[in-house]
C-alpha cells in the first residue's frame, strides 16, 4: 500500500485548492483534493475532521527574527562545549546507526548530528504544535500554498497508513520527529532504521538519522566528499572573488594563497570562499555538499552553522572570530535592501535579514563603488547608496 500512495504522491500535481476565504470550504476543497490524490474517502473525511486554524502558527511565521543574527552570533549561541560534548558522545553510542548512514546514503555522522542538535536538540524538544492544525493552516494562509498544501496531502497519505496520528505535535511549519521532516519527505523517503516495520521519526533513533541521511542523499549529498572548511586568506587576496558565485578548483585557490586551517584541501573538487561577516571575519571553503544544505533550512546563517558544526564535530577546531565590522541594525539592513532594489538588484523580499540575495547585490555594489567586495554590508556603503 505504501508504494502505491508514494506512485501516487510523485505523480499527483500540487494542490489547487484555493488559498484564503472561508476555511470550512477550504477543507473541503482539500479533502476533495486527498481523494484525488488516493486516500480512501472514509480516511479522508477522518482526516480533516475538526481540524482548525492556528492563530500561533501565523504568528511564528511572521516572526523568525532570529535569523537576522550575524554568523558569529549565531553560532556562539548554538554551539555550546555541552552541545559539542553530547553529539560527539552520541556519535559513539549510535555508532553502528551512524555506520549505515555513512555506507548506505555516504552521508557524513558530522552533518546529522549537527542537524539533530539543532533541529531538536538530540529529540529532546521536538515542537508541541499539532502538525495537522499547523499544515492546514499554512495551506490555507496565501503566502506559500504551493508548499503546504502538498505537504497536508502527504500527511492525509501518511494519515491513511496508519503511520500519522491527528495528535502528532511537532514545529509550527510542520515538521515531524528528531531531525524534523515534512511529511512528504516522510512518505517518499522516510527509513525503517530499527526494523520493527514503522517510520517513528519522533522515537526512533535509528528511523530518524537514517531518513535524513536518505533525505540529503536524495537532495544531492556527494558520498566521501566534505562540505566545509575553515580557510585562512592572504592579505592581498581579491575579495571579489568570494561568494557562492565564484567556484573554482580547490587547486586554483591554493595558487591564489588559501590555506587551510584544519587539515589538506579536499583535492579536485570545485569550491567556493564564503566571508559570513566579510574580510575581518570568519573565512571558509565551501563545497558542492554544502549547498545541498540548503534543501533542508533555506537560511543562510542557520546552514553555515550546521555546515561548521558538523566540522567541529569530526574534530575541527574552533573557527578564527577575527574582528568583523558591526552589523547593520534591522532598520539600516532594511533600509540597504531597499536601496539596492532600487540599483536594479534582486533582493528577494525586503525583510532587514541578509540573505544570499542581497549579500549578492552588496558585492556587485561595493565593486562599483571600489570598495573592498567582500559581501559584508556596512554603513559605510549603505551612506554611499
């Protein structure tokens, strides 16, 4: 029955039902949807039965300020000696978990325990929002339809399997279990890690870690290869040359004077040097595996991170904070997104958080301006706009 909900779920088209309007009619149109989709109609009908809207849940979308925070910031408030102790003692307890990870999907036991500690804490705080009501919710608000109401499908699909309680908690965007996964992830790539012929991702270790490795398999994850390394940059280095736009053999940035701090360059391989807090900070090189990252948090700051953490994890050392320039305050940040929108430049939305968008547009102006091209916003440019 699985494999023909997941035939299902890869050839059914995404929801239609129209967003907004009266949300009794909009659970209609969604349950009409599900059977479309394949889910027996006595299951169905049970599905969306008293669901309701979640006022919390709007609020919280409304609200992820804490990804205006600088890298620096950000990880130091993440990463603790605990936190690094646990996932470390972790990796040893769940070895033979970790093993398969690594054998069956290539996955790195840094990368998932990274985002196990962050997600959820190591399972410990998984989100008490009832994911139904959460979904539904988001599906029916205007802003991402065309992502939750798939996502509502595949629970009503996991629903139907006898594998979703109406009682499931977890995040406000609807994530479920350890490493928080949305439910169409569950029902096309969910693992059985433990055997007993369930995908519990809110109880089982071993389910949890070997569906996210298979998730990030999924997404693209290079088998044996790194994803991130602390670097140390000359002087003289051309900072336009920095970004996730400008890739290069991990040769050619030898010749130009990049030096590891953790061990060889991964030969071979094409990379980029990503500045989070510019020149003065922080320096790394990233690899085809680190932007597969970003299919499982869109954050720039949060993915860089996890992506460090999971270094640290497998023996790094702690990254050279240098003395970065200050960060914008959220009205200044604002107030440059709107004048680099202004210069032509695509920002995404004008939101006061630096993402790669505008860390784009900030080089292209500062390579104008004949500023140092680092990427790095600063009131210095943002007086010169």
């Amino acid at each position: 029955m699985r494999a023909a909900f997941l035939a299902l779920a890869l050839a059914t088209p995404a929801a239609a039902a129209p967003c907004g309007g009266d949300f009794g009619d909009f659970l209609m149109a969604m349950e009409g949807e599900a059977i479309a989709a394949g889910v027996p109609a006595d299951k169905a009908t049970a599905f969306f039965k008293g669901a309701r809207q979640d006022p919390k849940v709007l609020k919280a979308d409304r609200a992820q300020g804490v990804f205006r925070k600088t890298f620096l910031d950000f990880s130091q408030s993440l990463i603790s000696k605990q936190r690094l102790s646990t996932a470390r003692s972790k990796s040893e307890a769940l070895d033979d978990i970790f093993t398969r990870a690594e054998a069956e999907y290539g996955v790195s036991r840094g990368i998932l325990l990274a985002f196990w500690a962050f997600e959820t804490d190591f399972g410990q705080v998984q989100g008490d929002f009832n994911t139904r009501n959460a979904l539904l919710t988001l599906a029916h608000d205007c802003r991402r339809p065309e992502i939750f109401q798939p996502q509502v499908l595949a629970a009503a699909q996991l629903f139907a399997l006898d594998d979703f309680a109406l009682d499931t908690t977890g995040a406000w965007a609807g994530e479920i279990g350890m490493v928080q996964m949305l439910p169409k992830d569950i029902l096309e790539r969910g693992q059985d890690g433990d055997g007993d012929g369930l995908i519990l991702l809110k109880t089982s270790q071993a389910d949890a870690i070997l569906s996210g490795a298979k998730m990030l398999q999924h997404h693209g994850w290079r088998a044996g290869e790194p994803w991130l390394a602390e670097v140390a940059l000359p002087d003289s280095f051309d900072w336009a040359l920095t970004g996730l736009d400008t890739e290069k053999p991990t040769e050619d940035w030898t010749a130009l004077g990049v030096t590891p701090r953790n061990g060889p360059l991964a030969p071979g391989l094409g990379a980029s040097i990503l500045l989070p807090q510019g020149r003065k900070g922080p320096a790394f090189l990233v690899y085809p595996n680190y932007r597969v990252l970003f299919e499982w948090n869109q954050s720039f700051v949060y993915v860089t991170t996890a992506a460090y953490f999971g270094t640290r994890i497998e023996g790094a050392q702690p990254y050279a904070a240098g003395s970065p320039d200050p960060a914008l305050a959220v009205d200044q940040m604002t107030a440059l997104q709107e004048k680099l929108a202004a210069h032509g430049h695509d920002v995404g939305k004008i939101d006061g958080i630096l993402g790669a968008g505008t860390r784009t547009a900030v080089q292209k102006e500062q390579i104008r301006l004949g500023l140092p091209a680092d990427g790095w916003p600063t009131r210095g440019l943002l007086d010169a706009l």
